[in-house]
C-alpha cells in the first residue's frame, strides 16, 4: 500500500463516461453552454439529471443534494 497515491485511497464521488454525439447534437450543446457560461459536461450533467427524474421521480428526489 505504501505505493498508492492519495488518488488512489480517496472514495470516488463520480464516475467518468466516453460519449459519442452527431455533431449537429454536439453543436447545439456547445451553444447552449456557452448560452449559460457553463461547460458542456455541465450541461450534459444537467440534462441527464432532468431525464433520470422524469424516468424515476423517486430516485430524483433522493438524488437532489447532489448539486
């Protein structure tokens, strides 16, 4: 263990995913984040959150504090 880095032995909060978008889709992401000053992860983040709880309201509720 003495050779873990600290990376290593923290919990992880998140979870990393590689997506693929038409890059029509991609292109109007780009634009509704620079819209709103925010990055596209933001942005894909936001929406997913939105259809998770449109999908299981329950689970969103849970999940609320997570901002």
């Amino acid at each position: 263990m003495a050779t873990e880095t600290k990376r290593e032995l923290r919990p992880r909060r998140t979870a990393r995913a590689s997506v693929s978008f038409p890059q029509d889709l991609y292109a109007t992401l780009e634009q509704i984040a620079k819209g709103k000053k925010v990055s596209v992860a933001w942005v894909i983040r936001d929406a997913a959150k939105k259809y998770v709880g449109d999908q299981w309201p329950l689970l969103a509720s849970q999940n609320s504090n997570d901002d």
